[in-house]
C-alpha cells in the first residue's frame, strides 16, 4: 500500500493534524511547497489538507490541486483545520474532484489548534482511512 500524506500550512494547525495522520500510517508529510511533494508514483491513498483562509484556500494549496496527475491517485482523503468553517473540505474535494480523483465523504477536522486528543484522533483517522 504506497500512501501519501500533502498539506499546506500558515501557522502550524494542519501541519499539525498532518504530521499526525502521516504518523499512523508511517509516512512523512510533506507540505505542498516543499520539492518532494509531486506525486510522481502511483499512490492508493492521499491525505490531503488544507486551512481555510478568508473563506478560500491559500494558492498553495489551489495551485498544488491544479497541478495534480489524477491518474496516480486512486483515492483521496481530506483534512482541515478553521476557526468555525469547514467550507476548506468542499474546496479541497472539489479540486481532487476536478482531476477525477475519488474522494472519501469521511474527513478529519480540527477547530483551530489541534489537541493532544484531536491528535491522537488524526492519528487513529489515518489509520483507520489507510485501506
Ligand atoms: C487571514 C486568515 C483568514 C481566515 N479566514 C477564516 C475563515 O474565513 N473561516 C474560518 O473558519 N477560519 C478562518 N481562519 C482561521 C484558520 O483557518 C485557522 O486558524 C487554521 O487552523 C489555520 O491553519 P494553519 O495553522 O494550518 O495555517 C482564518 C485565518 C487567517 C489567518
């Protein structure tokens, strides 16, 4: 099973959740802005996350999805983090949708700043969606 975990964040909240996940399946996160993030190899599954940013994504983020080989992708997962919002899912299954790319309905979210329990939940999230 060749799993991947992709996010992008300004302060630290869905690195966190990120980290997290990547944790319980055994991989690295690799944020969007980092050269290693390409999906160049096919993966069954990839984590993707993102905050929610004056009701948008940031263009990190966008631009990553725009540029993803849905071919590569069997499946996504999604992550967030916000203050209230969860309109980041929506934006983020949207563009995995727009590259053909399957989209688990179940999610992980956080409210702002993930706890140590929130954590622990992302963790058990990650392996739980790892299938
Ligand atoms: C400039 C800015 C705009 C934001 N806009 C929203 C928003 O529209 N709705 C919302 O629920 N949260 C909003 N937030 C809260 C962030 O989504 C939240 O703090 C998130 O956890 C940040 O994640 P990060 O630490 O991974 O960057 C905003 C935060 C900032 C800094």
């Amino acid at each position: 099973m060749n799993i991947a975990v992709r996010y992008y964040s300004r302060s630290g909240n869905t690195k966190g959740v990120a980290e997290a996940i990547a944790k319980g399946v055994g991989v690295e996160a690799i944020s969007v802005d980092s050269e290693d993030s390409k999906i160049n190899e096919d993966v069954d599954v990839l984590f993707v996350g993102g905050a929610l940013y004056a009701y948008g994504l940031d263009k990190h983020l966008k631009t990553y999805l725009s540029e993803l080989d849905g071919s590569k992708v069997k499946k996504a997962v999604v992550f967030s983090t916000s203050w209230i919002s969860k309109h980041s899912i929506d934006l983020i299954k949207k563009g995995l949708s727009e590259k053909n790319i399957p989209v688990e309905e179940e999610y992980f979210y956080s409210k702002s700043a993930p706890t140590d329990a929130v954590l622990k939940e992302a963790e058990e999230f990650g392996k739980k969606m790892a299938v």
